[in-house]
C-alpha cells in the first residue's frame, strides 16, 4: 500500500467538514440537504484511503450520484469537467443520439453560451438552438444565412456536425457574392 499523502487527507477532512460542520460554507449544499459519509469513512481515514486509493494529479473527490452519500460505491477521483458535468444543475439534452451536459454542446462550437442555454431551456431543441446561434455569429461577421437554407438544414435528418461546414461555407460565399450595406 502505498502511503497516503496530504491530498487525501485533506479530500477526506474537507468532505466531512462539508457533511458535520454548520460553519462550513458548503454545508448548505452537503449536510443541509441530507448528503452523509457512511460510518466506515466517518470514523477512520485510513478506511477511506484503502478504498479510495491515492489521488492521481489534477482530481479531486467526487460523487458519481450527485444526491448519494460519501460512500465507496458512490465516489470517485473525478476532474473538474467531470465534476461540472455531475452537479444538481446540469442540464442534460438529447444531442445526437447521445444523452449530454448541455455546456458540452455548446463550448467546442464557439457559441454564446447562456444564450444557447436559455434557448434550450425555452423548449427550444438543441440543433434548432445551434442554428440560430450559427446564424447569430454570421449576422455578427455580416455573412447571413437565409431562412430557406437553414430550413434546409433543419429538415434533413443528419447531425449538424455534418452540415456546419456547408452553412458556414455557403454564408461566406454570400459574403463575397454581395455587397454589404
């Protein structure tokens, strides 16, 4: 067994103080809504550290079911886009055939992304919240995409993935093919 270093000591002394202490400031959304650590880790450090293992780098203690306790089936090393991915306010959307955090949608794509949210959360879909941020970045670099194509677009059937790059190529061409007012 390898010997347990300060980060593991520390993960396990701030989990409980998050679960017992009333002037922890994260007590509200730990103990305050019910969240325990089972007795075996409670009590013993060293219990928590044969079942947790060492801390790899860059991760801290995370519970894989946001509204379980801190117990050895519930818990894990997690990164932080883990960890804000497993939050009680992650907002989860179907995108692509694939149940996803909807802040993942919307990062790698450049777009605004409380305004996409917002959309999203409206009841609009994903893919039509896509467009009309596409369309919004274009409208911003002057290359307007009609109506008609997005329509195009929203009708046939494929992930966007596949049609950004021919929403985008044809707003530039419009770009060029006219003068801009």
């Amino acid at each position: 067994m390898e010997i347990p270093t300060l980060a593991e000591y520390r993960s396990w002394a701030s989990m409980k103080s998050r679960c017992f202490s009333k002037t922890n400031r994260r007590y509200r959304d730990y103990g305050g809504r019910g969240i325990t650590v089972c007795d075996r880790w409670k009590n013993s450090f060293e219990a928590f550290y044969l079942d947790m293992g060492p801390r790899p780098p860059g991760v801290s203690l995370d519970r894989i079911d946001v509204n379980g306790n801190y117990e050895p089936g519930n818990c894990r090393w997690a990164t932080m886009i883990e960890q804000n991915n497993n939050r009680t306010n992650t907002i989860w959307v179907m995108f692509n055939g694939v149940n996803t955090p909807l802040a993942r949608v919307s990062t790698p794509n450049g777009i605004v992304r409380n305004r996409f949210c917002s959309r999203v959360r409206r009841g609009q879909s994903v893919e039509s919240a896509l467009l009309s941020e596409i369309n919004m970045k274009a409208v911003r670099r002057r290359r307007v995409v009609p109506d008609y194509l997005l329509r195009k677009f929203e009708t046939a059937g494929s992930p966007w993935t596949e049609w950004l790059p021919e929403i985008e190529k044809m707003a530039h061409a419009l770009e060029t093919t006219r003068p801009v007012a």
